[in-house]
C-alpha cells in the first residue's frame, strides 16, 4: 500500500500537474487535495500532467480540510523546511520512506503532507503529523518546488524496488554490446597470426610465454563487438601496407 500524497492549499495548477508526474515516476497514485487555491479540476494541471500522468489528476479526491484529506491516516509525516517549536521527530526523505515501507509492512496507512507553494505548511497543519520531513539542502536557499519535493521523496519511496541500473532502451549498438568469448579468441588468433608472420615470436624459445601473454592481454580487456572490428580492420590494414 503506498502513501497518499497530500497537498495542502495548492496554488497553482502547473504545480499540482508537475507533482502528478513525479508521483507516476514512481509509482504513486493516491493524490489527496485540499481546498485547492483555483479549485478543481484545473485545466493547467492536466496540461502539465502530459499524457499517462493524467491519471492521478483523474483519481485525485478533493477535501476543504486536512482533517479529512487525513481521515484514514494512520501515521503521516509533514515536509517543511523551517524551524518549528513543535515536538516531533525531523527525518529526512531517505529515513522517512525507510519508516514509512516498515509501516506500511505492518498494515499501517501513511500519508505525505505538502504545504501551498508560498509559505508551505501552517503550524495547524504540522501539527496533525506525527513527524517531520525535511531535506538537507543548502541552508542559505532551503526553498524546493512542490514537485521537486514530491519527487524527492517518491524517489525515497521506491528504491529499494527500482533496478540498481538504468534498463536499455531498445537495441544497444554494438559499441555497447560486449565481445564474446568466441569474437575475442577469433581476435587473439588473427593477431597471434599476424605477428607470427612478421617474426614477432623471437627467439623460438620464448615465443610460447609471449604467446601466452598476449593471450591474456585479449581476454582482460573489457572489448566490445565494435572494439573487436576495430583491432580485426587496423590489422587488416596494417599488413596490406606491408
């Protein structure tokens, strides 16, 4: 069960639009809403939503109070970046998602709170949360973006599921694509060849060492297809000058 994304007082609709897509990045689909400035649905959020993330703007649900944007929340956690005099814990995006997954593990119900993009949250607001989020920036400009924000700790949400690497899109070129075993054998005997025609292997006695060497020099590189065509045609050539 993901978090729901709750967004205080939003006031403009580019921004509730941005923070959807930044949701769908990861996987987040529960859009709460409260008491939007321009009301609601917002022609410029669905705009900025681009395409699949229209989606969330279609399933987000509006509420005129955080009280009942939160009224199935177990445990929420509001994000600001001032200094408040209320008691609560203060984590960061990383800590708090590693809270929230345990959480949600156990069957709880989560909830992130973000606050309208002016002032952000009001103390009436943090107070219904039971922790506080904030981000490590640079002291002297802490401001973010709400979808800056929203994506920040989407991201936090899901890393532990997404791939350590980035996939492939479509097909790699062969400058990416590693040599086989049988391309980097078929590379060491061409240039093994070659350099017994030329004499390379001298004297007789030492030529299987240097053999050898050269044997184990092909196979430690880290050779693409394209690397392997390479050394075949600078050969190539390299003897037809001869």
């Amino acid at each position: 069960m993901e978090p729901a994304i709750i967004l205080v007082r939003p006031q403009m609709g580019e921004n509730i639009g941005a923070a959807a897509r930044a949701m769908l990045n990861f996987g987040l689909s529960d859009m709460r809403l409260v008491a939007p400035r321009d009301g609601w649905p917002n022609p410029k959020a669905i705009a900025m939503a681009s395409g699949a993330a229209g989606q969330v703007l279609d399933q987000a649900r509006v509420y005129p109070s955080l009280a009942e944007a939160m009224a199935d929340i177990d445990y929420a956690y509001a994000t600001t970046a001032r200094g408040r005099e209320l008691t609560k814990p203060v984590l960061t995006p990383a800590t708090a998602m590693q809270d929230a997954r345990a959480r949600t593990a156990a069957g709880v119900r989560t909830a992130i709170i973000f606050g309208p993009e002016r002032a952000g949250l009001e103390n009436d607001d943090v107070a219904r949360a039971n922790a506080i989020i904030t981000v490590p920036v640079n002291p002297d400009f802490p401001s973010l973006n709400l979808a800056q924000a929203v994506l920040l700790n989407g991201y936090e949400w899901s890393r532990e599921t997404l791939p350590p690497e980035p996939a492939p899109h479509g097909r790699r070129p062969d400058g990416e694509v590693p040599a086989t075993r049988i391309e980097i054998e078929k590379l060491a005997d061409h240039w093994e060849e070659r350099l017994a025609d030329a004499g390379f292997f001298f004297p007789e006695e030492k030529a299987p060492a240097m053999k050898l060497t050269l044997r184990n020099l092909w196979s430690r590189l880290p050779l693409t297809r394209a690397d392997t065509r390479i050394f075949h045609g600078m050969l190539r050539q390299l003897v037809r000058r001869d």
